[in-house]
C-alpha cells in the first residue's frame, strides 16, 4: 500500500488473484487489493483501502449470468448491487464515461450479491425470476464500504458462468474462502470422473472468456477514474 495517501486515487477489490489479470500491482493511481471470497471479505478490504487514502472504489471481477441473453465474457456495468442487508447504486458519472469508452459493454439493471454461491440451475432461475441480470458474492461489501466513508462505488464484471449453466460444485469445494487451491481437490478432481472433468472444463472456458473481458477493459479504468473521486 503506498504510504502517501494522496496517491492513491483508485481501490480495486477482486475476489480471486486470477481476476487481477490486466492490472498493474500497484501504480501511482490505483491500489489493487484481492480479498478473497465473500462480501466480508471484500468489505474489509475495502476499508483498508479507504485508509490507504483511496477516494473511489471499484469492485471487479467475474459474476454468474442471470440472463439469458449474457455470455461468457460479456463486460457488465450494473446500475445497482441488491443483497438481502441493502442497496446500493453505483456511481451515475462515473458509469456513464466507462459505458462510452468501454467496446461491448451491457448496462445492467440490478447485480445481486449473493451470500452463497449458486450450485443449482433452480438458484440462478429464482434470482432471475426477481429481474436480477447477474449475481457476484463480493459487490455488496464494497457497496457497503464506499457509502460509510463516502466516496463513489462502481462495479464492473464479466460473465463468467452462463444463465444455463450453474458452477460445479466440484469447482466450489476447490477453493478456500481466500481463493486458494485446497490441497485436498486434486483428489477430488480425480475421482470426479468423465462428466466432472468436463464441467471443469467448460468452466475453465468460460472462465478464461471472462479473464480475457477483464484485462482488456483493465487497460481503460485508471484513466476513466481520474476526475471521479471528491
């Protein structure tokens, strides 16, 4: 973290290391920080990135489709994040300049930030049942965060599952909560047989779509930022 709080003008909160793709570690604009997985994780990495002097924060990385017309990779921009303890609306301004600057985005209505990840087609139709377009685990909190200190708040994700396809549980039980590999999953993974490898390895396309979304729209944020924050 640097140590001159005017520095630093940009949070960035990812969940898993591997969605920092495309970001410098750390720069003279922005500080990046991966919190791991849940949104209170993601709010207390928030909060130390307030201290650390950052005037506006982005929660970024991959969500689960919703809607059936998202695929793999789609670049998302919600208008709101939805959890069962708030709301929160991303920042108007600062929307609308990514919205113009970055190629295929899609505006979203409503991301909803689950508590738990979605294991089941029966989960990803509920939530879209409500209107919501997509769901993540980590916007919540960094919602939270930025409207306590109040400073402004966008999200931005890729699709990273489909609305027809719902994450393997296989995949789920891979990860501790800090996004780490469990030593015990490569066990798992082969006694999986022939159907779970291959829901790995859809997920790991879809995963690698979104990875790519991501680090090309990383290029565009700094900049975009500069002007946002009070």
């Amino acid at each position: 973290m640097p140590t001159n709080a005017d520095e630093v003008g940009l949070g960035v909160i990812v969940a898993l290391p591997a969605e920092a793709a495309g970001w410098r570690s750390r720069n003279s604009n922005c500080e990046v920080c991966v919190a791991g997985i849940g949104s209170d994780h993601a709010r207390d990495a928030a909060g130390r990135l307030i201290k650390g002097g950052a005037r506006a924060l982005l929660s970024w990385g991959v969500a689960g489709g919703l809607s059936p017309s998202l695929r793999s990779g789609d670049l998302l921009l919600p208008r709101r994040v939805v959890a069962l303890r708030g709301e929160w609306r991303t920042h108007d301004g600062w929307r609308e300049r990514l919205l113009r600057v970055l190629p295929d985005v899609h505006e979203i209505d409503a991301l909803h930030c689950s508590e738990r990840p979605l294991v089941s087609m029966d989960d990803k139709g509920a939530l879209a049942r409500r209107g919501f377009a997509a769901v993540d685990m980590e916007s919540a909190g960094v919602a939270e965060a930025a409207a306590q200190a109040g400073v402004p708040f966008i999200a931005v994700k890729a699709v990273c599952d489909p609305a027809a396809r719902a994450v393997p549980a296989l995949a789920l039980r891979m990860l501790d909560r800090n996004g780490h590999l469990r030593v015990s999953a490569i066990l798992e993974v082969a006694r999986a047989g022939p159907r779970g490898w291959r829901e790995l390895h859809a997920l790991r396309g879809d995963f690698s779509a979104a990875r790519a979304s991501l680090r090309r729209a990383a290029r565009m944020l700094p900049r975009v930022a500069e002007g946002i924050a009070p």
